[in-house]
C-alpha cells in the first residue's frame, strides 16, 4: 500500500466520521470501498495496515449523526473487515458488531427507514458471511428474520439484494456442513473445524428458510402476490445454485405449495412459477429423491390450464428453455401454434389432442385487444418450434408456412384465403406493424424448414407484394427484405419463380429506392448489398447463375442505383449505398476484371464524399470500401486505379476530425504494411541458412524497395499523424503500426545510420509535433517551426529519415502510456483520498473560504 494513502487515510476517516459530514459526489465512497477491497483481495490485512479504520467504525457506529450515504459505507466496510476472521474477532473484541449489525439500532435512530442504509446492512452482512464464526453471531443475533423480512422490501433494490444474501447464507451452510436427512456427503467434523454448534446453526437457518419460502409462496389475498413473485424468483435462484442434498430439502418443503399455485392458475404467478418448475427439472438427477415425474405432472398442470394467456405463456417459458422432454415440448407446440390455427383457420392442430373447451376460450380471447401480444408470442416462439423433431411437431412445417403467409394477408387486409378463420381478430391485426414485424421474423426461422422449396414461389410473391404496398412501413419493409434474403440463401432451386414474379420485384426494388422515407430507401440498397453476397449459384432455366443475377439481372441493375443513392441527402444512405457497392463489385475485384469508366466514376465520388461529406458515417464507409477493394483484389498492385487512389485515400483519412474515420484509415494503412512486409515463414528445424545470406545485400535491398514503397503511398505519413492524435485508440494503433514497422526495417543487426529513405513531413500541427519529439522543431534561422505555425508563417515542408525518426520517437514508451487507461493518473488511490478532504473542508473543522466553490474530479 502506498505510505502517502497511509498518511492521508486518518484524516478521511476523522472526516467521514465527523458530526454532520457528507459528501457531495456519493460515488467517492463506492471506490473507495472499491480500493479497499482490491487491498484484501491481495491478501493484506485491513486492519494491519491501516488501524485507524477500527477507529472510524467505533466512531460512526456510536454517532448516528452522519448522512446515510457514510453510515450504508460504514456497513459495507464493516463486512469487508469481518470477511476475515482476525478481523471478525477484532470487530468483535471492540463490541462494534452487535452495535453495526442490529436493525433496532438503527430503527430507533430512524434511520432504517433510507434503502441506503438497508442496502448497506444487507451487503455487509453478506460480506461478512464467509466462515463459521460469523454464521454463529447471524444466528445468536438473530438476523435472520429481519433478513426474511426484507426479502419482500417495498425498494427493488433491497428486495433483490436480500434475496441474494439470503441465498447465500444457504450456500454457506451447504459449504459449512452437509443438510441432508440421511447423513449422504456428510464431511469429517473434526478434520474440517466444524463443530456441532455450526452444524446446528446450519440446520436451524436451513429449517427457518424452508419454513418461510412455503408459507410465502401461496399468496391468501391479492395483495401479497408480489410478495409471492419476488419469492417464486428467489426459489428459482437458489435451484439454480444449491447441491443436494440441500436442494431436495427445499424441494420437498415447497412442493405441495407448488402444486396448489398449478391448481390455482394464478395469471400474475404463471411465468415465475414455471421458471421454479424448469429450474427443478434441470437441476433435479436420477438419485435424488424426488422423482422428475412429480415435476413433469406440476409443469402439465400449469400446460392444461384453461386461461389461454397463462397456457400461452407458460408454453412459450417452456420452449425458451430448451427442455429435453419431448412431450413436454410437444405439448408446448400445440399450445403456440394453436392461435395461428384459430386465426388463419389453416389446420395445424389435430382437434382431438386439443382441450376444446380451451379452444373455444382462446377464439373468445383472440376477439379482444388481447389477441395481438398473444399471437406475438406464439410467433416468436417460432424459431423453436421449427427445429423440433418432425415427429414430436403437430402438422408439417408447410402447413406452417402457410399460416404465417396467410396471417401476413390478413395483415394487410386481405381476408379472403382465411374465411374458416376467426372473424373477430380482423380488426385488431389488420394493419398491426407489430403483428407484420413478428410474423416476417418467424418467416424467416421457417426459411430453415427441409420444405422449403414447396413455399418458394408463394412467400416470394407475397413479400413482393409487401414491397409494392404503399402503406408498409418502413421497418416492415426491412424484415421483408431480410425474409427473401434467408429464403433466397437456403433454395437450391430458383426456376420457381417466375418471369412475372421477377418484374413485380424488380419495379418495387426500383420503387423503394426512391421512397420519400430515408429508412425505406436505406433498407433497399442494403438489400442490394446482401442480394451480392449470396454466393451459390443457383439453377435457373437450366444453367447456373448467382441469385442477384437471376432475380434483378445483377450489376447492371444494382449499381445505376446504388451510384445514385450516393446523392442521397442523407448520411445513413449514402453510407449504406457505398458498403453496397464494394459487396456487389466484389466479385470482380477478386476476379481481376479490368477497370470500367464506371468504376472510375463511383472513386472519384468516393473520393469527394471523404473529402466534402459532413457527416461522418459515409467517410467511414469510403474508407472501409477501399479495404474492402484492397482485401479482395487477387494482386492489389496490378490494379493501377487502387493503387492510385490510395494515397489519397491515406492522407485524407488520417486528417479526418472523426476518430473512427482515422482509425479505419490506419486498418487501410496496415494491409498495405501486411503486403510490403509480410509475415516470414517460420523456417525449417533442419533447414541450412549459409551465413553470407542473413542480412546481404540483395536482402537490404529488398528491404529498402518495400520501405520506400509504403512511404510512397502514404502509409508512413499515415502512421506518425495517428501516433500523435488526441483520440488513445487512434495513437495506440498507429504505435502499434510503427513498431512493427521498426521492426520490419530497423533489425538490430542493421547500421544505426540512415540509409536515405525520407518520409516527407508537411507544415501541420501533427508534423510539428514529430519534430518536437524528435529535438528538431527549429526552423533554419534558429528560430521555434511551432512558434512560426502559431504566428500563421508557412511552415515548408522537410524530409525525416524514416529509420531514424523510428528509432528516436521512444515508440516502447509510447505505447506503455497509450496503452494504460484515459484516468490512470487522475483515478488513483491517493487522487481519490484527496478528493474526499478536499470535498468534505466546507463540512468539516477545516477552515474554508465563505462562498468559495468547491470542484471534486470527475474520472
């Protein structure tokens, strides 16, 4: 621990435990606490190193007076000394803990009544449960109950916070001794320093707990159902958590309270029973004594309920948790596809294995407002049901698909395919984006079916017509084109569709391009981009053709639109329209196709957009579109327009305001380091290197052509702008960049002089301050280059050695600073501690200034 934490830490505990003192920026306690923890966490003694802190819990202990805010620290702390058990016994030696730990000490000063100070207790008594002793003064200071208490507390906060402390007081007993009824993994008393006492203390707690979890579950009012909910969660954690024989212990305690909630099909008790039920039948093994079957009859109960919201959700709670029980599953698929059924009259549930009076309850329900969120539910469910056994499923997955097709042409008002349907749920989904949105996701799962190939045709004429629709909306419009992206993506076939279904897309593609809605159009030209990346060829009239082509005749479709989306006004388009135009070129990019006068149009608006565009989305995406094109050229340098452009490309980037911009640049710049000094091949264990051959000149050479290859383009230039930008990630991966780049061309073997390879440095403020670090910022009258700049005198450009500004810029140093966190100097141990005086003067003995402002740090 630093000495001069040491020295200032009694006199911010005198502070803290004054009369009255409190502190204007609350979040100073938490890392100091934080701090302190670290100091444990290695393994020091609290009370070794700083003494004074028993002191100051005396103190506040004793002196209600502070704000809750110091008296909830002054708890936690307490926990966090008495984790250990020298410190339990100091604490205990000095009479603090009964007098910190007893709510009627703070009930009596009103104060227990600020969640601050209950938060506090329940977090330092759940520190300070981490042995025996302390487990011994929880039971013979009777804490529990208030503990059990809070468990139902009005703040969230504390009720969730007791929950967990009460879960692990359960885990200590387990950890402190075995709490089964049959002595099964009973652990020697003796060899492990447990006594009869802590076994009794386990049981005891165990049997209280037990008691309390099944007289609260059953609520006998409407009114304690929160109560019911927050302790059905907290049976689910401790499921979750506990060994058996423990867990049996809770199990058997609970389960007729269990079964009487699953009779009684409480609607606000569903999700949160069933989550009991899922977490028991995971957890729950062959040998332990409470059979699955008990479980699986509890979770049938809750499945045959005849409220068809609580079946619905509690199907749905079952499919998200992937049980293994296929009937269970089976049942729950049933369940969830049963409204699709009742809705579009499509038969996908067998009516024998369906409840009928639960069927005719649900058509009730589905005529209400109600309808929407549950068939929502059951559409979201969907992408679980399509990956189910074809034999545990109801129907075919076709008859599926179906549904969901008609239920979108309900949606849109189309009512004549679905007349055997339930009439009355029209009105509510006709129209509902909502119901669109869903339905298009489930669409999408289903484009995973092994029948996929049966709907082709029927799900791309309805999308299409959901593209034509004036009254889509714009998010509706998105997941279409996602819909027929995942569709088109998993069909071996498109012969399907036909010519017609071709135009209808092709003039609705063309029609959203020039929607009056930015979102629209910017879903349309992502979609161009997806279309490009599907790569299969797929058959088409009898010959092998890429999707884009065989749908909207590719390029030449694609990038008239695309080059005129570069003119959109706004940013989030021209963004999007530019990544779409590097995914459709990729192919002949990486086919090494000659360069078009159309290409050469489409960079030379690139490079206007980077240059002249202010917004900083579309500069990103010109930047990344030259990655792309370099990344995907099969030899980047037999492409004269690239390697033309890229210099450019390099010097704009890296002047850029916008810090993602720069840092793109620089992932442009190293790909160009990538190609200039690639990776040695490791050589052979056994391979024979004559010596003449290491570092010759044919070697020093080659080395010298690269280097000034990469200064030629720009990329060196690059490199020292990003090393002195003000943002850290752009500095630490130009550091990083020129450090490989040393390595590269500065081996230790080679001369320290310079062998004449020049990097131009021009009259900027990141130029200057190169020649600042380097010792050489004076013009050639004597006279400061920087001063010059400031004064507005042209500042000429001059060369560096390359080698040698690489070895005299202390790029190790460098990258040590950049590499350690923004607050490092300002968000430290002893920063904080003077933070805390210098806050807490005005409140305290220490003299202050009447009137005189007091400024805390903010990291």
């Amino acid at each position: 621990m630093d000495s001069e934490c040491v020295s200032i830490l009694p006199r911010v505990c005198e502070v803290l435990a004054a009369s009255g003192s409190s502190l204007p920026d609350d979040t100073s306690l938490e890392k100091l606490l934080d701090w302190l923890t670290t100091i444990t966490q290695t393994g020091v003694s609290l009370l070794e190193a700083c003494p004074c802190l028993l002191d100051f819990l005396s103190n506040v202990a004793l002196n209600a007076a502070p704000g809750p805010g110091i008296l909830s620290f002054t708890l936690k702390l307490a926990g966090l000394i008495g984790a250990s058990e020298d410190g339990f016994k100091a604490l205990e030696e000095c009479s603090v803990l009964e007098l910190v730990f007893a709510p009627h000490h703070w009930q009596e000063s009103g104060l227990w009544e600020d969640p601050s100070l209950r938060i506090g207790w329940i977090q330092g008594l759940k520190a300070i449960l981490q042995h025996s002793k302390a487990l011994s003064f929880f039971v013979q200071a009777d804490l529990l109950e208030p503990l059990l208490q809070l468990q139902t507390d009005s703040s969230l906060f504390v009720a969730s916070a007791a929950n967990q402390t009460l879960a692990h007081v359960l885990l200590l007993c387990q950890s402190l001794s075995s709490v089964g009824r049959d002595g099964t993994n009973k652990r020697d008393v003796e060899h492990n320093g447990v006594g009869v006492e802590t076994n009794q203390n386990c049981s005891g707690v165990v049997s209280k707990v037990s008691e309390y979890l099944n007289e609260s579950l059953v609520p006998r009012e409407t009114s304690r159902l929160p109560r019911s909910q927050q302790i059905l969660k907290l049976l689910t954690q401790l499921l979750v958590q506990v060994r058996p024989p423990l867990r049996e212990t809770l199990l058997l305690t609970v389960l007729d309270s269990l079964e009487e909630l699953a009779t009684k099909s409480c609607s606000q008790l569903t999700l949160p029973l069933v989550d009991v039920l899922l977490a028991a039948n995971s957890s729950l093994g062959d040998t332990d004594r409470i059979p699955k079957q008990r479980i699986g009859q509890l979770l049938s109960l809750v499945l045959d309920t005849k409220k068809p919201a609580d079946v619905v959700q509690a199907a749905a709670a079952l499919m998200r948790s992937h049980q293994t029980d296929p009937d269970h599953s089976a049942h729950a698929a049933r369940v969830l596809l049963l409204p699709l059924d009742i809705v579009t009259g499509v038969s996908l549930v067998d009516k024998d294995s369906t409840d009928e009076e639960l069927r005719i309850l649900m058509t009730e329900q589905l005529q209400s407002k109600t309808c929407v969120s549950m068939i929502c539910m059951c559409l979201t469910n969907m992408p679980q049901i399509t990956v189910m056994a074809p034999d545990r499923l109801p129907c075919p997955q076709s008859l599926v698909v179906r549904a969901v097709l008609s239920l979108l042409r309900l949606c849109r008002g189309d009512c004549s395919s679905s007349s055997a349907g339930c009439v009355g749920v029209f009105r509510y989904v006709t129209g509902s984006s909502k119901v669109q949105k869903c339905a298009m996701e489930a669409l999408s799962a289903l484009s995973k079916s092994p029948e996929v190939k049966i709907g082709l045709a029927e799900v791309f004429k309805l999308l299409t017509e959901y593209l034509n629709c004036p009254l889509s909306e714009p998010s509706v419009l998105q997941k279409s084109y996602k819909v027929l992206i995942n569709w088109i993506d998993v069909c071996t076939d498109l012969s399907c569709i036909s010519d017609q279904l071709r135009e209808d897309l092709t003039q609705a593609v063309r029609k959203r391009a020039c929607d009056t809605r930015w979102e629209a159009r910017d879903s349309t030209v992502e979609f161009l981009g997806h279309l490009a990346e599907v790569r299969s060829c797929r058959k088409s009239g009898g010959e092998e053709r890429e999707p884009s082509n065989a749908l909207l005749g590719g390029r030449a479709f694609a990038v008239p639109l695309l080059k005129e989306a570069l003119q959109d006004p706004e940013s989030y388009v021209r963004a999007s329209s530019i990544a779409a135009l590097a995914q459709t070129l990729t192919p002949s990019w990486q086919q090494g196709a000659p360069v078009t006068q159309e290409q050469v149009e489409i960079v030379t608006r690139l490079q206007e957009i980077l240059s002249q565009d202010s917004e900083g989305f579309a500069r990103r995406a010109v930047v990344k579109y030259f990655i792309a094109w370099f990344s995907s050229c099969s030899s980047p340098t037999s492409c004269p327009l690239l390697v033309q452009h890229v210099p450019a490309v390099l010097s704009q980037g890296a002047a850029d305001l916008d810090w993602e911009v720069k840092l793109h640049t620089l992932q442009l710049a190293e790909l160009l380091l990538d190609q200039a000094f690639p990776d040695p091949a490791p050589p052979h264990p056994y391979a024979v290197t004559p010596e003449g051959l290491i570092h010759g000149e044919d070697e020093e050479s080659a080395l010298l052509g690269s280097l000034n290859g990469v200064v030629d383009r720009g990329v060196v230039s690059a490199l020292f702008c990003g090393l002195v930008d003000c943002d850290r990630p752009v500095a630490l991966k130009a550091c990083q960049l020129l450090l490989r780049l040393r390595a590269a061309v500065c081996p230790p073997t080679a001369s320290a002089a310079d062998t004449g390879v020049s990097c131009k440095l021009p009259g900027r403020s990141w130029a200057q301050e190169i020649r600042k670090i380097q010792g050489t910022n004076t013009d050639s009258e004597g006279g400061s280059a920087v001063g010059s700049e400031a004064r507005g005198e042209a500042v000429e450009e001059s060369s560096v050695g390359v080698r040698e500004a690489l070895r005299s810029l202390d790029l190790d140093g460098k990258l040590s600073i950049l590499t350690q966190s923004s607050d490092h100097v300002y968000n430290s141990p002893l920063s904080l501690l003077q933070d805390i005086l210098t806050a807490s003067t005005p409140h305290s003995h220490l003299t202050s200034e009447p009137g005189q402002e007091v400024i805390v740090d903010c990291y």
